[in-house]
C-alpha cells in the first residue's frame, strides 16, 4: 500500500522559509522503509534557492518539473512549490536522470533511463512516472513510445515540464538540480493497482468528422481525404491562409484500434508539413473540434465525476490529476476555475496534487481491457493508486 502527504507554499524569495513551510506540512516521523518526493514548481523557484532548499530538507530522492501551476487538497495556484510525499513498505521506488535531450538521441536517452531506473530495483516495475523536457522538435509521443517498448508495456503516466508556452523556461528536476532538457523517471515496483482516466473533448464542441488521414510521415500530415493538409485545412474554413496560421488546434485522433479517439494539438510547420501531437498513422480519422470556457469546465466536471465514483467505490490513497496547460490558457481570466472546481469536488476525500502539463503520459483501453500508452493534449488526466 502507497501512502500520500502534500504540502504547498507560495514562497519564492527566502529558501529557508520555503523549506520550513514544506516540512511543516510533512509529517516525516517514523516513515515507512520506501519513499519518494514529487516536486512540481513555478519557474523561478531553481533561481531563487528554493527549489534547491526544498530538495535538500526531504530526506529522500525526488523528481518533478516546472508546471504553469500547481495545487494539491489543502491549496492551489501559479506562483508555488507543492510537493508530494509517497510512502510504502511494501511498493518500492527507483529515480534515474537521462543525460541531455537533443532530437536525435530522444528515444535512445529515455531507453538508457529506463534501464537506469529499473537496474535499482529487485522486482519488474508496475508502473512509470515520467518527468520530460518541452521541445518545439520532439513529441511527447516519442517518449511514450520508447518507454512501452523498452518496457514492454508497462503502464507510462506523466506530463512535459513547462513554464507556460515558454520553451525556454521550462525544466525537470531531479534531487533539486533542475536542467532543460533531461528526463527524470520514477518507477514503482509492487502492487500499486494503477486506474487512469481521460477526459478530452465533449461530443457537443466537436465541429467535422469524416477527415481519413491518407498520408503522412511519423508526426507530420501530409494528406486528408487525399488533399493536402494546407489546402484542406483552408478549404474547411479552419485556416484563412495557411497552416502559419495554427498556433495549437484541437483536433481527436481515432487510431481505429478499439481506443478512444486521443486528443491533440495541431502545429502549423511550414518545412515538413503539419506537426500534429503523436504520430498519425494513413487510415486513421481526424475529428476537428472548438474549445472555449465551457467545454473545458465541462470535460472536468465528468472527469471529477469518474473520480470520485471510483474512490468511493474502490477506495484511494493517492491521486495525480494532470490536466493539459491549453485548458488552464482557453480559461483565459478564469484560469483557475478548473483547480477550483477540482478542490470543491475532491475537497478531503484523498491526498491529490495536480498539475497542468505541457502534454500528458496515460494509458488508454483498448476496449478489452488491455492497456495502450498514449500521449495527449487538450485532456484532464488522472491516475488513482490505492
């Protein structure tokens, strides 16, 4: 059994105080035999010291990133450092840290990570929490792929660290070194009894349907319906000009494999085509889709609902809610609704940190039961462990 502690400051200048806020929290008497730190933060706390005080008062490893904002039961907001502690005595936990990611090692520095991670322990992993850099180059799909191979399937759940959209600010830490472009993986072993879900995009905001991929190249599009992807894009009124003109387009991707369809961004890329969020395969469907306030609140509170049926019924000792960043943005000055209406709903049922993401790691079903890693934008995901 996996037990869970959080804790929450907005104190970003003095590390000292940041430091006893957080252990204030904490109650680290007497812990168990395995424990482990989740560390999510506002993109000053490396510069300031306070990353790095918070880090060195935790008596044991820890991992996280830099997230546009964070929360957990007790509290929730941008400017902060919230913190979870995992404690077991029967699940065990291992941390390692890739070298530097550039585009061409992606795939080869997560494997080596993975296999880092996994030498520490004694038994085959049950579960992957995985801390990755954001990158206008490399898709979160790239990770997610290498991780379910080298692993064999493993479940993989976890977010891109990010700052925003800012590509520059964004970092993964590992024992309070926070760096750019690096992974930081955390592995359980034991019987943690993962439940993940996902929530995207409601029926009611979905806009066209019946667009076939009919070319493509690993993440680019090159043909919908046997047209170009720009002049598609136009011809549909989604675009007035060109694919310039996307900034981040909501779209759903329906692999015809027994998954639901999966959520992405689409980015315009003038040199190779257009860069959609994971790989899009010739004969899958592209549903297009509007997002607004609405949509977002709604996608949650169905969310939330499943949550809270299942802790109810199953029971829970820790929740990791990780939404996409482009939510928190389309909420525009009611950016914090969604940790609002998260707060109300979950209030004290359990110990939860959430955190917005630069793109989501959760497992799918296939409909038989099986699970399919996948990456994700646009979506409220969560992961229950009992």
């Amino acid at each position: 059994m996996i037990k869970m502690q959080t804790a929450f400051t907005t104190e970003l200048d003095d590390p000292q105080t940041a430091a006893e806020d957080i252990l204030s929290q904490l109650d680290l008497d007497a812990l168990p035999s395995n424990n482990v730190g989740i560390i999510t933060f506002y993109q000053d706390a490396p510069e300031t010291g306070v990353l790095a005080a918070i880090s060195e008062a935790l008596p044991f490893e820890s991992v996280g990133g830099s997230v546009l904002s964070s929360g957990t039961e007790h509290e929730f907001g941008f400017e902060q450092v919230s913190v979870a502690v995992l404690s077991s005595d029967d699940v065990k936990f291992s941390i390692a840290v890739s070298g530097e990611i550039t585009t061409e090692n992606a795939e080869d520095m997560t494997r080596a990570c993975y296999r880092d991670a996994l030498s520490k322990l004694d038994g085959p992993p049950s579960l992957i929490f995985a801390f990755t850099p954001m990158s206008e180059n490399i898709s979160g799909d790239r990770y997610v792929l290498a991780l379910d191979d080298e692993s064999e399937g493993v479940p993989v759940f976890g977010t891109i660290a990010n700052a925003g959209l800012s590509f520059d600010d964004a970092r993964v830490v590992h024992n309070g070194e926070a760096k750019q472009f690096i992974i930081s993986l955390l592995l359980f072993s034991g019987d943690v009894n993962p439940r993940f879900f996902t929530t995207a995009i409601s029926d009611s905001n979905i806009t066209r349907k019946g667009s076939f991929v009919t070319e493509s190249d690993g993440y680019y599009l090159r043909k919908i319906n046997n047209v170009a992807v720009e002049d598609y894009l136009v011809g549909i009124g989604v675009v007035t000009g060109n694919t310039g003109a996307i900034a981040a387009l909501p779209i759903l991707i329906d692999y015809k494999d027994g998954t639901k369809p999966t959520a992405y961004n689409m980015y315009s890329n003038t040199e190779n085509g257009t860069l959609v969020g994971g790989p899009v395969p010739v004969g899958s469907e592209i549903v297009f889709a509007d997002v607004d306030y609405d949509s977002i609140m709604s996608t949650a509170d169905d969310a939330l609902k499943m949550l809270l049926s299942d802790i109810e019924q199953h029971g829970a000792s820790a929740v990791f809610i990780i939404p996409c960043l482009s939510r928190c943005l389309t909420l525009g000055h009611q950016s914090e609704d969604e940790m609002k209406k998260t707060a109300e709903v979950l209030g004290q049922h359990t110990p939860y940190l959430f955190l917005y993401s630069g793109g989501e790691f959760c497992p799918v079903s296939d409909g038989e039961g099986k699970l399919v890693n996948r990456f994700h934008n646009m979506t409220y995901t969560a992961l229950v462990l009992d």
